[in-house]
C-alpha cells in the first residue's frame, strides 16, 4: 500500500543530489535540468493567460481573443478552450501558466523524477490535488509538479504529509496522470507477487523495517522504472551519505534516484527477502532470484549482494523475456556475416564459438541460432550459468557447483544423451575446452562463447589453453566476434557530414568524408540521442589456409591477416557500414571496439 502522514520518514536527501542545486533564485532563465525550466517573468506582476500564450508564440493574438470571447461565453478557462479547440498542446498550457505566476516549468515526460520524493505522498492525495513531489532541492524542500498552482490547499497538505517545504513548479493535467499510473503499474506485480517466505535467520527489526509501506513501494517502484526504461541492470551502490540507484539501459549506466541513508538498511533488507536470501549476513556475498509481473509482462530478477567499505551494495540484472531478441533476422546480421554464419551452423558436426566481453550479448546470438535449428528432428541440449531464459524443446541444465555439476562434468554426461546440437554457456577451462572440441569431432554441432576481443584470437586462446593445434583445426568451423553498439533515435537523428580527417582521428582508414547521422535527444529516446541496440560482427569461417597456419601455431595477428585477405570484415568495419546506414554514429562504434 501508499503511505501517508502517519507513515511517511522524515527523509534527508543527499547533498549530491542533482535537483538539489536546480532551481536557485539566481539561476539564469530559460533550461536548467532536462525537463525544468525557469520562467522570464519571475517577480513581474501576474498577466493575463491569453497575453502569455501570444508573448510564447504559442498562438497568434486573434486566435487567442478569438477564444477568450468563447471561454466567456461558455463560462470556462480560456486555457481549456485553447486546448480542446488543438490551438495549444497541454504541455503548451503547463508552460503558459508557469511563465504567467512566475513558476518553473517542469516536463515530466523528460525530467528524472526521484522516485524517493514521489513515494513521499500517496497516491490518492496526489491524484486529489494534480501534485506529485518529484525532487529534493534543498534537505528541506522538496519540488512539487502541480497541474493547478493555485491550489495553495494542495501545497499546504503537503508540506504538512511530508514535514518538508514545497517549492511549486507547473506541469500538464497528463504529465502528472501519466507519473501516477507509472507510479502505480507496479501495484499490479505486488499483488502478482507469491507471498514471501519469511528468511531462514530472520533479524526482527530488519524485517520490521523491510515490511513498512514506504520501503516495499520504493523498492518496487524502483524495478517498475527500471523495466519502463528498459534497463539490464540495477545498480545500488553505497556511499558515506546515501546510496546511489543507477540503472544500465542500452549498457551505459546513469545515474536514476538516491536512497537517503536512514532508510537504506531496509531497502536491502526487502530485496533480500524478495530474493530469498539471509537478512542476517552482510559480510559475505550472496545470490538470489525472484520474480515479478509488471505491465503484464514476466520478468526474472537475478540479486547479488556484495559487502563494501560503505555497506552492502546490490545488483539485479532484469531479464525481461519479452525484450529478448532470439531472432537471426532482427540481430543485425549483414548479408554476408549472416550467410556464412548460417552456413556454420547448418552442419550436422563441427564447433561454432561466439565471441566477445561480457555484455556484448553472445548469450542471445548463440539463443537465436537455437531457436532456428529446433526442429522436431533433433535433440538440442544446453549448460549454462545461469540459463537466463527457457527455451522450449530445448533441454536446459543449470550449473550447480555445490554439487560438482560444472560445464566440465555437465558437458560429459550431455555426450551420453543422445544430442545432436550441444551449447555449453561457455568455455572457462581446459577441461571444458577438450570436451566441446572431442564432441564437435564426434558427430555433434557444438555451440558456445568464449572470452577473446576478435574471431582471430579465439583460435590461438583454445591452443593456449593446452589443446592441440591439430584438434583445433579439425573441429572448428566458425569463429563470430560481437559487439553491441547503441541505435541512434529514428524519431530525432540528424543528418550530417563526417570527413575524412575526423574519421581518420578515430582509425578509420577511407579515401574520403561519408554522409551520416547524428544524435539530438527527444522525449522518445530520454535525451540521450539513443534507443536500443544493434550488433557489430566479423565472421571468420575456417579455410583450409588458416587451418594450416592453426596447425603452425601462428599468432592471431597472421590469422587476422589471412581471414581479411579471405574477405572477413573487421568489427570496425562493420561498425562503420552501420554508420553510413544511420544507425549508429562514429563515436558509439569507437566507444563499443576500442582505438586502433
């Protein structure tokens, strides 16, 4: 449930927070924070609606008087009968009406509300009053987004439920609906949510302090946002003052809210219980899982708790099952790359490995090849740590090191179960190494990850690894380097020039400048110019030329040499094509491969 009055902390926000230094008095005019923005007639007397709206450009001066005259005669607000008659937006009005009292505008659609002052107040009285608290400007103000800011009632019931001061700013009618349903999507995963097993060691007053009202709807609050957003990852991390919740949405991590430190032992303390996990233990790690519905939508939590020199940090990686990619068209695949990878997995023996850092998203091409190959006819098997998504007709087996059921052991008793297609999550060892190879020689298609930078160096790593040049060569048919590069947004790029000297300074060999996109930032993308992800890819089938150099032990960099002059593209050089295509930009491929 919401909380009110008799529920609500006092809370003293961090110093570092980012709204703290947002609205000063002295503040030049126009945009402070995304989303916020100071008015120009601060201090001025108040003008009428209509005057505001022509000074704003938003209306020409007959349209306005045109419906000032209707609005009389109608005995309504001229600003609602611009609205209805599509003269203004109502984000528009919001503005309109700010600029006139003298108010900050704030754009919720854009401005990161601070999910610690938005469960300051409940939902039915912020549903009342058309006002929701969405910042901390001072450790004791608070900034409250009103529809109405001359509901001087409003404010002062507010001031009162939170013990805080209140600092008005206007907002639209639908802003603060649209923040009170995202507020309030998550109610629906806590009632979907199994009831919570009480822990194994349970400490009372930890658990008193996880089971009050605010905690458990900041806590929840907190993964709805994070699900919206469509962050991977959810990062609290402990700080002398606060801790600091960032979420990884597209693999860059930023910045989300802050949890004020008096309440931070039963933040963790209720993810602890949600994940199963022992409340009592702070000086070891500790991982757990749960699950929760938001929007309709299953999602599975993996936890990780970590202890710290400033108190125990927590991880939750989101895998939401319905943003997953398991397609091969939808990879970003060129035409090439994604021939000669078919071609590799459509054999009937012979390992195909997937390459890259963690994150690159190996673990979804080598799902998607799956997904292709799983037909009635064959028996498809897999090892994973974790398996982070269940695949149907595909046996799943999960590493459990407590029981000595490693990739190793795991892989050699898969061999006696009749499978056609093996994927092991990925090879860590020598032990796990010599098994995948001795099954792809076997009559098995053997599918799996390894940790190199480029194809080229997973060949020399698996003979560095202690496994014979000749085994390797025989069994390999195909090596997949990836990356994962943010798309720009189709709703706000721009195009641009790129020349040939910028292109240089990044290790871009060309003859000549190339034609691209750039990022702007709108409400669809957040500002960051960006929204979602495509991959980058070099292919390297192995040919009898580089087959021979495997058996010579060459280094990767005369492998490297032989694959290109066969035709493979290089990362980078995949990268840029995407730039051309306008897909992703020139700093995002270099950020994404590294410098040459």
């Amino acid at each position: 449930m919401w909380w009110g009055l008799s529920f609500c902390p006092r809370m003293n926000p961090p110093q570092n927070n980012p709204a703290v230094q947002a609205v000063p008095d002295d503040a030049p005019q126009g945009e402070l924070l995304p989303g916020l923005k100071r008015p120009s007639a601060r201090g001025r007397s108040v003008r009428r609606i209509g005057e505001v709206i022509v000074s704003l450009g938003f209306a020409e001066a007959q349209v306005v008087e045109a419906a000032v005259d209707q609005a009389r005669e109608r005995s309504e607000p001229t600003g609602k009968v611009l609205v209805e008659t599509g003269v203004l937006t109502p984000d528009q009005l919001a503005h309109a009406v700010a600029e006139r009292f003298g108010l900050d505008y704030v754009d919720l659609s854009i401005f990161k509300v601070d999910m610690g002052a938005a469960n300051l107040v409940s939902p039915a009285a912020a549903r009342r009053y058309q006002a929701v608290p969405v910042a901390y400007l001072d450790e004791r103000t608070i900034l409250l987004a009103m529809a109405d800011p001359t509901n001087i009632l409003a404010v002062d019931d507010i001031a009162m439920m939170t013990g805080l001061e209140v600092n008005r700013a206007v907002t639209s009618h639908e802003d603060v609906e649209s923040l009170l349903a995202q507020l309030g999507r998550i109610d629906e995963a806590i009632k979907d949510e199994p009831e919570d097993e009480p822990a194994e060691h349970e400490v009372p007053d930890l658990r008193e302090s996880a089971d009050d009202a605010p905690v458990i709807k900041l806590v929840h609050s907190i993964i709805a946002d994070a699900v919206q957003r469509g962050a991977s990852d959810i990062h609290f991390d402990p700080a002398e003052r606060e801790t600091r919740v960032r979420f990884r949405v597209d693999g860059v991590v930023s910045d989300s809210t802050t949890v004020p430190r008096r309440m931070v032992p039963g933040v963790v303390s209720r993810i602890k219980i949600m994940a199963e996990l022992d409340i009592s233990e702070t000086r070891r790690p500790q991982d757990g899982r749960m699950g929760l519905k938001v929007d309709g939508r299953q999602v599975d939590i993996r936890v990780l708790t970590m202890p710290t020199v400033n108190g125990e940090s927590v991880v939750m990686r989101i895998l939401d099952k319905e943003s997953v990619v398991m397609d091969l068209d939808a990879l970003g695949m060129a035409d090439e790359e994604r021939g000669r990878f078919e071609k590799a997995i459509g054999r009937s023996y012979g390992a195909v490995l997937v390459t890259g850092p963690t994150g690159s998203g190996k673990t979804t091409t080598l799902y998607a090849a799956l997904k292709s190959l799983n037909t009635p006819d064959k028996t498809l098997i897999t090892i994973e740590d974790p398996v982070e998504y269940q695949l149907d007709g595909v046996k799943q087996v999960q590493v459990n090191t407590k029981v000595d059921l490693t990739f190793a052991t795991g892989l050699r008793s898969m061999l006696r179960a009749d499978p056609n297609i093996i994927m092991v999550g990925e090879i860590r060892d020598r032990d796990t190494a010599q098994i995948a190879v001795e099954a792809a020689l076997t009559g098995h298609l053997v599918l799996s990850t390894l940790h190199t930078n480029d194809a080229p160096t997973a060949i020399t790593r698996l003979v560095e690894m202690g496994i014979e040049p000749f085994l390797v060569a025989s069994s390999i048919e195909c090596v997949v380097a990836q990356r994962l590069a943010r798309k720009l947004c189709s709703a706000c790029r721009t195009q641009t020039k790129i020349s040939k000297a910028t292109l240089a300074g990044h290790g871009f060999h060309v003859s000549a400048g190339i034609s691209a996109y750039e990022t702007v930032g709108c409400r669809r993308c957040g500002g960051s110019g960006y929204k979602g992800r495509t991959g980058l890819y070099e292919t390297m089938p192995m040919s009898d030329e580089i087959r021979s150099l495997v058996l010579q032990r060459a280094s990767a960099n005369e492998v490297a040499e032989a694959a290109e002059a066969q035709g493979m593209r290089r990362l980078r050089d995949d990268g840029l094509e995407k730039v051309k295509q306008g897909l992703t930009t020139v700093e995002e491929v270099v950020r994404v491969t590294g410098t040459n």
